[in-house]
C-alpha cells in the first residue's frame, strides 16, 4: 500500500502543477487591456496621411468628442476586413475616428482608403513606429477609445468582428459617451 | 486553376489523417486488449497512412508558401514576396499553426519509422506501441484543426502582399533549430509509446530496453543538436554575445534533455541488469510529458519570452487540455501498473549501477532546480504574490555545482563494473587520472592565460576528471589484445557512443568554465579612423557604408582587425539592418570564429555625429560549448549503430514473416 502511494506520487504533482498552469492562463501576460487604461493618450507630433504639411498632436482628442483611434496598415490583411465594421461604426453611429497608419509608406496608405473606404476624420502618419511605440501597439490592429478628455477608456487587441462591434465597442462607447 | 485548389487539398488531407489517427489509436489497443489479431494488424497500415496523408497537408501549406498564395492567412501574415526562396520555404514553421503542423509531421514520420522497425517485436508490443503514439497524433491533429489551422483563408479581402518573416526568424540557424529540436522532442514519444505499451502488457524485459535504446538515443541525439543550434543562433543572432539566457524556452528543451540523459544511463541498466524497471519506465513518461510541458509553455504564452509567439488563450487551454489528458492518463497507468513489471535487484553500493543511480539522481535534481525556476513566476503570480523573475544568478547557482558534482560520478562510471566494484580496483586504475586532472587543470590557466581563475581551474579539473578514465579504460582494454587494430576492432560501437558522449560534457565543461571567466567586452563609441585594443587585437574602423538587402536596407561598418604587432590583418562587417516591411531594426553582429577564440563585433546606437556605440568581444573557446554538444550527439548515434540492434533494424525476408505460424511470435517472445 505504501508502495502505491509512492507511485501516485508524479501524478499528484503533475496535478498540482497543472493546477497552476491553468491558472497561468487566465494571469496571460498579453491580457494587456488595463496597461493604458485610464491613462492619458500620449503626446506627440506627427503630420497626417493626407498632408505631409498638416502637423497634429495631443489636442485632437482633447475636443471633447468621445473618439475611436484605429491603428492600421496596407500590409495587414486583418485591417482590410476590418474596415466594412469600422465605416458601419463611423457613418451609422456617428462615432468620431481618427486613424493611424502605421508603419507604412504614404502611397500604401493612401491606395489602402481609397480602396477600402475611409471612415476616418484624419489620419496620423506613424511609418516609425512612433506613437504605436507610445501606445504599445505590437500588432495591427489595434483600436482604443479616448474619452472627450484625452483619456483611454477601452483598447481592443486584434480584429473587431461585426459581434464585438455589438458586443464590446458600442457598449463601450454608450459608457463613456 | 488546380494551384489554387492546394490549400483545401492541405485542410482535407488532415482531416483525413486524423481520421486515420483515431483507427491507429483505437483498434490495435483494442485488439490488444481483447487479443484479437486482425484488429491489432491495422497499427502498421494506419501509421503509413497518416504519416503520408500530414505529409501531403505538409507539402501544400510549403507549396502555398512558395507559390506566395497570400489569400491564405499564414501565408500572409509569415511571408512576403521579396523573401528569398529558403526563408519562405523555413517561413512555414516560423510561426504558430505551421511550427504545430511540423511537430505533427514528425510524430506521425517517427509513427511510421517505429512501425518501419519493429519486424522483431511481438505483434501485441507493435499494435500498444503504434495506438499510444496514434492517440498522441489524434490530440495534435485536433489541435491544428479545431484551433490552428493553416489553411484558413482571407477572401475576398486578399492582401497584395505579405507582412513578412519576422527578421529575427530570417536566418540559417532559424531555419535548422526549431526542426532538429522538435525531431527531439517528438522522438520522445515513441519510448513514452514503448513505456505505456511496457506498462498495459505488463511486460518489461532486456529485450523491451533493447528495443527502447535506439529511439530515445536518436531523439536524444536531435534534441542536443536542436538545443546547441538554438544557443549558437542566439549568440550569434541576437547581437549581446551571450549562449545561454536561462529564458523560459531554452529551459523548457533542456528539462526533457535532462530527463531523456537520465533515462539512456537508465535503460543501460534496465537492459543489462534488469534492475531501475519502473524508475525507467516514470522517467519515459517525465521526458515526453516535458516535452510537452515545453511546447504548452511557448505555445500558450503563458510565460513571456522572445519565443512566445503565440498569445490565444482558447490554444492555450486546448494544450493544456491535451498535456493534463496525456500526461495524467499516463501517470495514473503507471501508478497502477508498475508494481507488476518491477522487481528487486542486488548490488553494491560501490558498482555502476549505484553510480548510474547517482547519475540519475543528480540529473532529476538538475530538472527539479530548472523546473522550479522556471514556473516559479508563475506560482508566484497565481498566488497573487506578486510578480518576479527568477534570473541567471538563481540558476548559475545550483546548476554549477551540481555538474561538478556530477562529473566526480561521470569520472568513475565508465570504468566502474556491474554489481559490484572492489575498491581497490577504482583506486588502482584511478588514483594517476585523479592527481593528472588536479595538476594540469590547475596549472593550465596558469601558463596560458593573463590571471589565474579558480572557477577555470575547477572546470578545468573536471573536464579531464571525466576525461583522463576513459583513456585510461580504452588503453587497459587495448592492451590486452595482441595487436592495437584487434584491440580496436573489439571495442563496440555503443562503447565508442559513450566514450564520444562523455567526451562531448567535458568539452562542453571547458568550453562554458573559460568563456564565461575569460570573456572580454568593451563597449565604445567608434567613428572612421578610431581604433581600440581588446585581448591583444586592435579594432580600427575604416569607414561607415550602407547596403540594400534583399528585404532590408543596412548601416554597415568596415572594422579592420590586427593582432599585436603581426602583419596578418582582415576586416570584419557588423551591420544594422532595417527590414522593409515590417520597420524592424536587427542587429547583424560580425563574427570571426575560431576553436579557441572568437572575436564580436556589433553595431549598437548610432551616435549621431557620425560614430556609432559599438560593443567588442572577445570570446576564448566558446566554440567548444557546441562542439561539445555535436560530439555528445554523434556519440549517441553511434551507440544506435551498435551491431546487437542492427538485427531488428533489417526487415525480415517478408514472405517468412507472412508463412509463419501464428504462434511464431509467442516463441520468439521466449527467446528474446
């Protein structure tokens, strides 16, 4: 008997250890939603997309309209299918976006929105990596919702699927509006 | 037409070779289970089949890849057209669904290499070992298809072209590692199959770890290969000039690399003794459940690293599923059934079974520290205690001197004998070995080095420790011959294995103890015309250019090298590079290698008035950290083509296994 309880042994510690494991992936590092939250949109000075002339900083989001802020490239297919969510939130709810073309060239960027359609107000120029660098973007895309105030309220990692416009942003958006 | 047919070809050959998983995994076990013969012959087909069927799934992603078919997903997220043919033929496995249909192509091509050479082996041990590494095939094929897969496509919104490699994946050693790491890995689960079928037979004999020997050498053998491309791709590659980080993922390949050395040193003894039954049979199980272990850690990205890739909890809970699934089945046979193959086996204390013993021992103590390092974060964190990292210091540690501690052991173990070993035995063929180790190694860093370094001088010590016995049993088994070619020809191939493997440790030992004391770095600023002197050689750099790559543009300076005041001078190209379509920065260090030393050079900041930071190295027998690693590798495919498993690596005549009587089998089951 005692003899058994020895051979039991690796399985129990296999359990415990898959135990914490599985806590593990809840406690997922890349679950990043709160590392901005609340926090100041960061400053910066960049031309725009459309107007290499046009400089923009801070005080776009400061207007006090609720903004979406959509971090896109020609060379990221998710974006693309993004767009038809993005242009529904924009024309039929009314929501102010500007965007952020990230890490493109301006002759990309500017075939991208004819191409897909351009729900932005304007569009930030960042090919370096900028303000993505400021707002911890590893991936487009990336969008976050800033308050009248300038404040991050909401960031969504990733694709925005027609569900999570329902979902998650609309909700969202009503809250902080 | 048909090319743009090949990615559905590649999604329905998977789903046919999971259904052909799920008829390896179920009717051989139960056929052997309920001894019926026909129900246990559909092992060998199956594993053919499914091998064949992930090879063609296989095939068509790396045809999308080259064909740059960017309506598919993975090929447009991990590839872009400006990519030179290897990098997009290597892009397949740079990334996570391509990199998980890799490691099921390798464990359905090691399914179908066991069903290749098991002619010899009883059909039941066939028909359990085959369904064991099919129900490991249906929980991977599941994993690709329901979370992974990479053939989804992106229509109609097709991009016109890729978001390329990731630079740092852009590379020869990239292309090399993760395959010959995963062969190891995977390769470990055809001696988990041997074990679990050992256990649900209830048979476990020399025969059993005659047949285990080979594959877990092999695996073995491409796990340190695997481990070593890896250290020197991020020496090289990574630009900081380190081999080792103690990063989550490098841990995760060196806990399975640990337990599978334990568990060869203990299948010798399994096979030659018949003793350490169960303790084999748990350290079977441990090195595959690890390799899991390690694939769940970098594929859920539950631990940060450079490796994690991939970051979607639903994958994540899925690997954990299958690893709770495969490793507690597992544990839970092998708690209930171990007590039937075990049995008692004398020896003394003094002898090379209590030393392989020791050897096991220090090495599951090596995996507990690492193990334990390694997920303590994560304990930590799930505990809410806050979050920490457990660094190089924690492991330098204990990983140090329990190595030391271990070559004492690796010193006496070859030339030890089974059962029992008069002590004067030991002392009498040892005692000169023991007082050469301590005088050359401490005496070496003196006359060669510019300080004297204890550390070297210990690792020093233990190196030829290890060393010095060996030749010292090779020339005691020469001697006794009458000519030295008899004397040679005598010695097996599995001896030489082992002689090569503990050589390889030793070497690796050097290599680790005088880099890591005699390591030189310097960072400084450098313009044109500036020079500095590290370690006797002067770094004078000639000019700043710039190049254009196939994919990158890159700051390149021109440093020429010259050693004292010899006339011998060559130039070396550090660059930095910025890859085009993803924006990323990478550092291209220059490398000038040599067995005993390597000089490094990398571009760091520019500095803006027209110099750039630059970090020098120099780097004494770093080289020999891999040779080692390659020398313990060939050792253990040596061992492999030892002569007394060669007789059930050649096949049979088949029309003699086909006329056999049923009950041919049964009587070779007796003989074995």
């Amino acid at each position: 008997m005692k003899r058994r309880l020895l051979l039991l042994l690796p399985l129990i510690g296999f359990l415990a250890l898959s135990l914490f494991l599985y806590q593990g992936l809840s406690l997922n590092p890349f679950h990043r939603e709160s590392a901005l939250m609340a926090r100041d949109f960061p400053a910066f000075d960049l031309a725009t997309l459309e107007s290499p002339e046009r400089r923009v900083d801070r005080s776009l989001f400061t207007s006090g309209e609720l903004t979406l802020v959509n971090v896109w490239g020609e060379w990221c297919p998710e974006c693309k299918r993004e767009m038809p969510q993005l242009l529904d939130l924009a024309h039929r709810h009314e929501i102010r976006m500007i965007g952020i073309s990230w890490k493109d060239t301006r002759e990309k960027g500017l075939g991208f929105l004819e191409e897909f359609g351009n729900p932005f107000e304007v569009n930030i120029f960042d090919p370096d990596n900028e303000l993505g660098f400021e707002l911890g973007v590893f991936g487009a895309p990336e969008t976050f919702l800033v308050d009248g105030g300038g404040v991050i309220r909401y960031h969504h990692t990733g694709y925005i699927s027609p569900g999570e416009v329902r979902e998650k942003i609309l909700p969202e958006v009503q809250k902080w509006r | 037409m048909l090319t743009q047919m090949i990615p559905e070809i590649g999604h329905y050959a998977l789903v046919i070779a999971l259904l052909l998983a799920v008829i390896q995994a179920v009717m051989p076990l139960a056929g052997a289970a309920t001894r019926r013969p026909l129900w246990m012959a559909y092992a060998r087909p199956m594993a053919t089949g499914q091998f064949l069927f992930v090879a063609i799934a296989y095939a068509c992603l790396t045809t999308s890849y080259m064909l740059d078919d960017f309506s598919v997903a993975n090929v447009a997220n991990n590839s872009n057209s400006m990519l030179p043919w290897y990098y997009k033929f290597s892009a397949v496995w740079g990334n996570h669904e391509g990199s998980v249909l890799l490691w099921s192509l390798m464990l359905a091509g090691w399914g179908y290499a066991a069903a290749s050479f098991s002619r010899e082996l009883p059909r039941d041990m066939v028909a359990r070992v085959l369904g064991v590494m099919g129900l490991v095939c249906v929980g991977f094929l599941l994993f690709i298809l329901v979370t992974s897969n990479p053939f989804e496509r992106l229509l109609p919104h097709m991009p016109a072209d890729g978001a390329d490699l990731n630079p740092l994946l852009q590379d020869i050693g990239l292309i090399l590692h993760p395959p010959m790491l995963y062969m190891g890995y995977v390769g470990f689960s055809v001696v988990f199959a041997f074990a679990i079928a050992a256990l649900l037979g209830g048979r476990l004999d020399a025969a059993w770890a005659r047949w285990a020997r080979p594959w877990t050498n092999l695996a073995w053998a491409c796990l340190t290969v695997g481990i070593a491309l890896g250290s020197w791709w991020a020496y090289y590659e990574l630009g900081w000039g380190g081999w080792w980080f103690w990063d989550p993922v490098e841990n995760a390949s060196l806990l399975p690399w640990l337990t599978g050395t334990a568990l060869m040193h203990s299948l010798a003894v399994t096979e030659k003794r018949g003793a350490f039954k169960s303790w084999t049979l748990l350290l079977a199980i441990t090195t595959f459940s690890l390799s899991l272990l390690g694939t769940f850690l970098v594929r859920s990205g539950v631990l940060t690293s450079v490796h994690a890739f991939a970051n979607d909890p639903s994958r994540g809970f899925f690997i954990l599923m299958l690893l709770g699934i495969t490793v507690g089945l597992s544990l839970l046979i092998f708690a209930l059934r171990a007590p039937r193959v075990s049995h008692k086996v004398g020896f003394s204390w003094l002898s090379r079974d209590a030393l392989l013993l020791i050897n096991n021992l220090m090495l599951v103590i090596m995996t507990v520290t690492v193990l334990l390092g390694t997920v303590y974060p994560l304990l930590l964190d799930a505990l809410d205690l806050g979050k920490i990292s457990v660094g190089p210091p924690y492991f330098n540690a204990l990983f140090v001197p329990l190595t030391l501690i271990m070559s004492v052991f690796m010193g006496l173990g070859p030339i030890s004998r089974w059962k029992e070993t008069a002590p004067s035995l030991l002392v009498r063929r040892l005692w000169l070995a023991a007082v050469v180790a301590v005088v050359l190694g401490a005496a070496l860093p003196l006359i060669f080095a510019e300080r004297w370094s204890a550390p070297v001088a210990v690792g020093l010590i233990a190196a030829l420790w290890i060393v010095l016995p060996m030749l010292r049993d090779l020339y005691d088994k020469i001697r006794r011959a009458s000519t030295l070619g008899a004397g040679l020809k005598k010695l097996s191939l599995a001896y030489w294995g082992m002689q090569l493997g503990h050589l390889g440790v030793a070497v690796t030992i050097v290599g680790v103890a005088v880099v890591s004391n005699y390591n030189i770095e310097r960072n400084v600023r450098m313009g044109p015309g500036d020079s500095v002197q590290v370690a006797g050689y002067t770094f004078t750099m000639i000019e700043l250019t710039d190049r254009r790559g196939a994919n990158f543009l890159a700051d390149r300076a021109v440093i020429e090298v010259q050693r004292g005041d010899s006339n011998r001078r060559f130039t070396m190209n550090p660059e930095k590079r910025l890859y085009l379509a993803t924006g990323m920065p990478m550092t291209q260090v220059a490398l000038r290698p040599g067995l005993f030393r390597d000089l490094y050079v990398a571009m760091g900041e520019d500095l803006g008035d027209g110099s750039w930071a630059m970090r020098v190295q120099y780097k004494p027998f770093v080289r020999w950290l891999w040779l080692g690693a390659l020398l313990m590798s060939i050792g253990g495919v040596l061992a492999v083509a030892d002569k007394r498993y060669r007789r059930m690596a050649t096949a049979p005549d088949p029309e003699e296994t086909a006329l056999k009587p049923a009950g041919g089998d049964r009587g070779k089951e007796a003989t074995a």
